[in-house]
C-alpha cells in the first residue's frame, strides 16, 4: 500500500521541529509562506539574515514527499560549498548525501540525484531542452541569491528561466534587499502569470557599525584589529580587493604583523601539514596561511579555496583577503569587513563602487552565534594618511611661536608636506557616507541576449516566437523595451550574413528593394562565399518627389522581420564556445590556419584575461621587434584599411614626413603625437 504524502501543515510542522535554533522573524514568515504558497515565495532580507535556512525548507519538502528540487547559484565557486551544506542538511533529516548531488559545466557529483545543486546557466539549459529532462516530478527551485538578476551579463539567464519554468514548478527565491520588490512581484505576474508571496525586512540580526579610518595604512589598521583580547578583537575580517593582484600584494605585506593569538598558530600548522600544497599557488598560500592570513579568489585551485573556507570557519585565520566573488554569498562568518579602497576599474578610469556591490560587501560583516555588532572599515587613500599624520605634526607647532626652534622646524615640516599625485584617483569619506546610506537597487532586465544563449535556442527550436514572447515580457521600460525587438533582429540578420542560419521569410536580396543595404565582398570568418546584402531591421524604402514644389515626405519605414531561423550545419560551431563570444571564436579558428605560430599565440591572448601582475611580464614585442605575420598582412590589414577602421601609421607603415605626426600648439612649440601602432590582437 502507497503511504500518503504528508500535508504541507505536517511538513511545515516537522521543518519547524527539527531546527536547532528559533528562527527570526524574517525567518519564520517566510517559511510559514513557503508552506502555505501554491506558487512560491520572493524573500528579500540584509546578507547574514540566514536565507539558507529557509532555502532548506524547500528540499525538506521535496525529499519528504519523494519529488524533486533544483537549487540555482550564480556562481561555481558557491555550488561546491551549498552542496556540503545541502548534503549535511539531507542526512540531519534522515536521508542520505547520494540524495543530494552537483552539476556544473566543469564538475558532476551524483547527477541523478532527487535534489540537484547547479549553477544557473544549467537549469536554464536543461528547461530547453524539455525532451531530455523530465520535469514533471520537480516540485521546486530554489533561486539562491536571485539579486544576479541585474548582473548586465548573465542576470537574463535568471530572467529567462522564470519564463520557461512549468507551471507547476514552485519558486523560491532568495535576494538581498531590493528596492523595488513589490514591482517586481506585479511584474513576474502580469508577465509570467506566477502569483508568488513577498517576504521583505530591512532589519540585521547583527546591527552594522561604520568606520572610516583616515589616519592608518591597511597593515597597521588590520594589525591593531587583531590585537586584545577576544571581545575586543575586530578579526576574523574579510579584506575585499578588485583584482587578484591586490589579493597577493596586501597578503604579502602582512608579513611579520602579529595578527594570530596564542595557541592559534600551532593548530593552524597541524592543519597546514595534513594537505598537499605543491600544485599551483600551493607553496606560496601554505606561507601566507601560517601567519594566519587567507587568500580567496576564483584562480585559486578549487581544492585550496574549500581550505581556505574550513580554516577561516573554524576561526583559525585572522584575516582573508578575497575579491567580489566571495559576497555573492559564500560563507564565511567574519567579525568585521574591511575596503582598503572605494574605486574600482582600470588605471585612471577607476569609478566608485556601485551601491549594491557596496552593500554586498558591508553585509558579510556580523554573525549572529558570535557577535552583537559587525563592523566596516573603510580606509582612506595611503597619500591622504600621510598628509594627515604630516598636518597633526605641523599643526602641533603654533603659528605664533616666539621659538626659534620651533619656526625653524614647523618652516621644514611645511617643505615636506605631502601632496596628491597626479596619476592616482582619490576617495573621500563623504563618498563612503553616500555608499552605506544610499538605497537598495531596483531589480530590472539589463544587457542584452547573449549570442552563444541564442544560439542555443535557435539549435532547440528555429521558431522565433517563443524568444520574441521572452524579449516582449523584459523588465525593462521606455527606450529599452522598445529596442528588444530591434536588437534580436540585428543578431538574426548577422548570423545569417555569416551563414549560421537561413531566415524565413527571407531578406530582401538588393538595394532596389531596400534602400540603404550594405554590401558585403564577403562572409565573416574569411570564408569566401558570393556576396551577400546585410540588411538592418528597419531601414527606409525610397519615395519619389512627384513634383518639384512639394516639401519631401518622411520615407516610409520598411520593417523586415523573420518568423522563423532554421540553423545551417555550421551553427554547430558556436554550441562549442562557454567562455568567448562563439562568433569571435570561429572566426578565429577560421582565420589560424593563415597565421604564423607568433600570431597563433597572440590570437589566443585574445581571448585571455591575463592579470596585471603577469600581463607585464608578457607584453608583445614591438613592431619593429615582431614584424607583422602573414595573418596581418594577406588578410587583416587590407581588410581595416578597406572598412576605414585604421591609418596607415597605425599598422606600423612608414612616415613620408616628420611634421604628418606633429601638432603645433599655441605658443608655437612642436609637440610629437604619438601614433600606437596595433598589436594583432587588437586588429582582430
């Protein structure tokens, strides 16, 4: 005889049980929505309000009645960490890990499992492709940290996926504070027709405290923080740096800073020497670690990041220097948070972090077992601290002084007063004030389909309606909404230009039946074919002037849409690419069999983020050092030359006069005007 499934007031009753703390009130309500929902719940609470305690309740349910569950991150580095959590979660109810499993582009762990931890991009995959993975028996998915939605490049993988779930399918999701929730509430209803509750509070468990720290540099400041007993202790502390090399640079000048407590190092060594740290960056982090300093970013090796996170959790380093990443919600309970900088982007083109990253970031500070307060530290530039100390020296010595002594040294002190450099940018605290105090950000659609997201549904299906219906329901308003429509076509006419797709109805084939079509010689990717027209997705059909004294008429526009894509054979080829736009990487393997091997390595630099610290050490050669290859010269060069998009200068030809690259300014002086000439990188 089949037993019953439990009621969901049975199942919230047993939830609530089996806890082993009183939840808070955000807590509580939602999970009480969570039960009593038919469609699912949106909870928006501060970081360290303890989501994942609600996000249990869901797999809770899925395993008790024997159905399924997703479980969607943002990232790869945080679905390693909620499966640990998950599996322990399973087995506390009385199931077993093997019920709990990963999938990943890169890693699969029990792939058949009746709860699945997966990154986003992998649920969105596996709803279009409805005929090979059953949904029917999926109760729930649970969307951690749903603020990703706004991620300009990968936030509409979240959007989209609300569009393509089954109706039966109930949603959870997870999100820092936002501040249009009730918007987007209406929005998800009106446009997805899913009636889901709202759970919201702006309260902490662990009240945030503020601190601009304008008189100390980061190694002093982070030393006097670990310093005291340990009530009066600021660390554990996470120090977030923009790039990877910050992470390094700051470690490294910890060196020899009494940042550990008795005891501490002794254990942390045992733990140290009971794991291989040959691979990679292993030698280097071992020493960093042993003075009781982390370092947490995504190009350390996975397996010693997962170290990094069980040390710093079982409080055994003081500090940890990560980047962004680890605010998206990966657990690491820390006392206090730290933000040696404001700015954030390349060299003098830095601008001020945004609000909500800024936010993301305050948040990490406080946890509720631990602590009554959290804590962030916002330092100020290392030139305004000098200039700083130098102004209480000075200021000590009075400007009405009779001492001789005094003038001579308050007159010496003034010559050595530090100033700003030209070539750095600057924050101020006021800028810090505006960073806590500004509101939540607004949930909205941004950035547009991404090529290789495309791609993959015109492989599922060349029918252009459902994408059409997805792109109509955008969050999004005014001028944005409106281009949705247009941009979907620009792409469209752009694969089938490049011959990845055949368009039904088909393009207009010339210019006398649109006006304004481009002619292209040839197919993108160097791939000789015959010509083809490109053809804009609205463009203006010519009206003759019938007589000479009528004013002229606004052409009428010409609205080209296709109904239908059907993919070529060659669309294959863009399913290949994840980490490259696909249509730059087959024109890239289009274009290698030309290229000398200088080139081949320098096209696949291309491609590459290479950090500052290596990217120095590999720069190209100079032209006169590197001559061009065959790939520049039988191809590239001609073609820039023949769109306009370059100067003979900038391909490295020679100067037939001197004064060609000199500029005169006002005072009569000749100035020379640097002209760079392209690496091929940068001419692809």
């Amino acid at each position: 005889m089949t037993l019953a499934s439990p009621t969901r007031d049975e199942l919230a009753s047993d939830y609530f049980d089996q806890l082993e703390f009183e939840p808070y009130p955000v807590q509580e309500d939602a999970l009480l929505n969570w039960f009593a929902s038919d469609q699912g719940v949106l909870v928006c609470a501060p970081t360290g309000t303890g989501k994942t305690l609600i996000a249990e309740a869901a797999l809770f349910e899925a395993l008790k009645t024997g159905k399924r569950a997703y479980y969607t991150t943002p990232l790869i580095a945080l679905t390693e960490q909620k499966l640990q959590e998950m599996q322990a979660a399973a087995v506390r109810w009385g199931f077993s890990t093997d019920d709990v499993g990963l999938v990943t582009g890169n890693r699969r762990v029990n792939p058949e499992a009746s709860i699945l931890v997966v990154v986003a991009e992998i649920l969105f995959n596996r709803l279009l492709h409805r005929d090979q993975f059953e949904f029917d028996d999926v109760c729930a998915v649970v969307m951690d940290e749903f603020h990703s939605f706004n991620d300009p490049e990968r936030g509409i993988v979240w959007e989209l996926t609300l569009g393509l779930l089954p109706e039966h399918v109930r949603l959870l999701l997870l999100s820092a504070t936002v501040g249009n929730a009730y918007e987007f509430t209406s929005w998800l209803r009106r446009a997805h027709d899913r009636n889901i509750e709202l759970v919201q509070s702006d309260d902490r468990k662990v009240p945030l405290t503020h601190h601009w720290i304008g008189d100390a540099l980061l190694t002093e400041h982070l030393e006097s923080m670990a310093a005291g007993e340990e009530e009066a202790r600021y660390t554990p502390a996470l120090v977030f740096c923009f790039n990877r090399e910050q992470c390094w640079n700051v470690a490294e000048q910890l060196k020899g800073k009494k940042l550990l407590y008795d005891g501490q190092q002794a254990e942390l060594g045992k733990q140290l020497n009971a794991h291989d740290w040959s691979q990679g960056a292993g030698p280097k982090l071992k020493q960093i670690l042993y003075r009781g300093v982390g370092v947490h970013h995504a190009g350390v090796l996975p397996k010693y990041r997962r170290i990094v996170e069980e040390l710093f959790q079982q409080k055994l380093l003081s500090v940890c220097v990560c980047t962004e990443t680890l605010a998206a919600g990966i657990n690491l309970p820390a006392r206090s948070v730290v933000i040696p900088e404001l700015l954030k982007g390349p060299p003098d083109k830095k601008k001020l972090i945004e609000p909500s990253a800024a936010h993301q970031m305050f948040g990490r500070a406080g946890r509720p077992q631990f602590d009554s307060q959290g804590h962030v530290f916002a330092l100020a530039h290392e030139d305004d601290v000098k200039h700083l100390r130098w102004k209480v020296k000075y200021d000590q010595i009075p400007e009405d002084t009779k001492d001789p002594g005094l003038r001579k040294a308050k007159k010496a002190l003034k010559k050595k007063m530090p100033k700003r450099r030209a070539n750095q940018q600057y924050w101020t605290e006021q800028q810090f004030e505006k960073l806590y105090d500004a509101p939540s950000s607004k949930l909205a659609s941004r950035g547009a389909l991404p090529w290789r997201l495309l791609a993959h549904m015109l492989d599922v299906s060349s029918d252009l309606e459902p994408i059409r219906t997805l792109i109509d329901k955008r969050l999004q308003e005014g001028k944005q909404f409106e281009a949705g429509q247009k941009i979907l076509d620009r792409m469209l006419m752009t694969l089938w230009t490049a011959g990845y797709v055949s368009l039904d109805p088909e393009p207009p084939k010339d210019e006398e039946e649109v006006g304004g079509a481009i002619k292209l010689d040839e197919e993108p990717g160097g791939s000789s074919s015959s010509p083809r027209i490109f053809v804009s997705a609205e463009v203006v059909k010519p009206r003759p002037q019938l007589l000479d004294d009528v004013p002229d008429v606004p052409p009428t526009p010409y609205i080209y849409r296709p109904q239908f894509a059907h993919p070529t054979e060659t669309m294959q080829r863009l399913l290949h690419f994840r980490g490259v736009n696909p249509l730059y990487g087959v024109f890239l393997l289009n274009h290698l069999g030309v290229a000398d091997r200088a080139e081949r390595i320098q096209a696949i630099e291309s491609i590459l983020e290479i950090p500052g610290s290596v990217a120095r050490f590999v720069r190209v050669p100079k032209h006169e050092e590197l001559p061009p290859g065959p790939l520049a010269t039988t191809r590239l060069d001609v073609q820039l030359l023949k769109l306009g998009l370059v100067t003979l200068e900038q391909l490295g030809a020679a100067e037939e006069e001197e004064e060609d690259n000199k500029r005169r300014q006002g005072d009569g002086i000749f100035e020379e005007e640097r002209v760079w000439v392209l690496t091929l990188a940068e001419k692809l």
